[in-house]
C-alpha cells in the first residue's frame, strides 16, 4: 500500500530532534507528498528540522512553539494556515518524561508532566479540531501516547497519568467529532532507539541488554516504526479509523 499525503498540510509538535519520533513522522509524511509545518521549543533545532526537509525537496515551515500556551497555539495554527492554506493533519508529539518514584516527586514535578504531556494535548487537539470545523472536510489527528498509558510501569507514575489521559482523552473527542470526519487516534511507542535513548545508555551496555531482552522481538523499534503508523493515520486509508489506540512495542504489552 502506497500512502498518498499529496495536497495535504501537517502540523508536528516536538519535532527538533533529528533522531527523534515527531521528525521521523514528519520527513514520512513529506515523503509521501505532505507539506508540513514543524514546531518545537528549540527555534533553532526545529528551523534546521525543516531545512533538511526542504533540502529534500519537500515544502516545509518551522516555528518556535510552547505547547502549553493557549495564546501560543492560536499563532501557530494562524501560521500554519498562513503559509498553505488549511490543517488537515495535527501530531500531537511533543512530550518530556518525568521518571520518577511517587515519594520522591514533588507537586511542582507533577504539574510540569501533566502540564506538557496532557494539557498541551487538549490545546493543541482544540486548536486542531477548531480549524478543522471551519475550513471543512475533515482531518485526521494524531496524539502520542506511549505504553505507559496502557499498562503501569513502575516508577513512572506522573509520566504513565499523562499519557493514560491522552489515550481517553482523544477516544473521548473522537466520539465528539466522528459525524464531521475528524478522526482523533493515539499512537504507543515501546522502547524506541531514539537520540534521547542512545545518551541514556551509552555508558551502560548492560541496561541496554536487559531493555531489549524484556521486548518479545528483541530489539528496539526504530523512530520510522513509529513515523510509519502515524502516516497511515493520518492518511485517506485509515478514513475509517478513529477512536483507537495503536500499540508500536515489538510484543511488549502482549505479555
């Protein structure tokens, strides 16, 4: 199956990490024909982002975006209109980890998790569906979520509430949504070789050997595994899919 994204324009939050899942998604659905607009909190990274899109030939736009601002995503969606027209395609990506014990986080870690991992999700997920419903014709749109929003996983507390509420949370709007053809799905990463999992452990080869042990095909997935669902979502051949949930984990949850 050959996804067409031709005359469609996407919109992807935490997308500065050229090793990371919003840019992976991203350089896909530019690849199958998508313009897209790029935003993160690193101006500078982000800008770079596009540039390599564009490099590739592919339209591509960037701005700097903190997606806990309500007034910050008004701009953006301005932006993204400004420069082609419409939003058909919202990645809700962006997302930091809190990995923490219960005792030993404080209020304030509690909020900054939920703040960016859940309340940007129902900004960005408002601002999307509202353009949506005045330009007409649907869209599709894409939260990240992760394991950890569908099975508990010790010492993530924080981290696991955030992303178990935008999995509710997005089967909730699409409910809202369904009759206008704006489709709302959630996507969950496993253990993902991103740029943030090669620091972690690169001075600890025996982790590294006891994570990908604990994944049933025994490796991790690659940030184009997760591109490569979220392309699918967002194309016309999964016009008749919302309100679900994709698990991208090489058999994790299936034990």
């Amino acid at each position: 199956m050959m996804i067409d994204l031709r005359g469609k324009t996407a919109l992807v939050t935490g997308a500065a990490s050229a090793g990371g899942l919003g840019f992976a998604a991203a350089r896909l659905m530019a690849r199958q024909g998508a313009s897209l607009f790029l935003t993160d909190l690193d101006a500078d990274a982000v800008a770079a982002r596009a540039e390599d899109l564009r490099r590739e030939g592919h339209q591509a736009s960037a701005m700097a975006q903190d997606v806990t601002d309500e007034a910050g995503w008004a701009a953006v969606i301005e932006a993204v209109v400004g420069a082609y027209g419409r939003l058909d395609i919202l990645v809700n990506n962006a997302g930091i980890a809190v990995l923490r014990p219960m005792s030993a986080m404080t209020k304030a870690d509690w909020d900054r998790q939920i703040s960016v991992n859940l309340d940007s999700v129902y900004l960005g997920t408002k601002a999307g569906v509202d353009q949506m419903r005045r330009q007409g014709g649907g869209g599709s749109i894409v939260n990240m979520s992760s394991v950890a929003g569908l099975v508990g996983v010790e010492g993530t507390a924080a981290y696991a509430a955030s992303k178990g509420g935008v999995r509710l949370f997005s089967k909730s709007v699409a409910l809202e949504t369904a009759k206008e053809n704006i489709r709302v799905n959630t996507v969950h990463p496993g253990m993902i070789w991103t740029d943030m999992q090669k620091v972690a452990i690169a001075d600890n080869k025996e982790v590294f050997d006891q994570i990908t042990a604990a994944v049933p095909m025994g490796r991790m997935g690659e940030p184009e595994d997760i591109g490569a669902m979220v392309a699918f979502l967002a194309s016309d051949d999964a016009k008749y899919i919302t309100g679900a949930e994709f698990t991208v984990d090489g058999g994790m949850v299936a034990q």
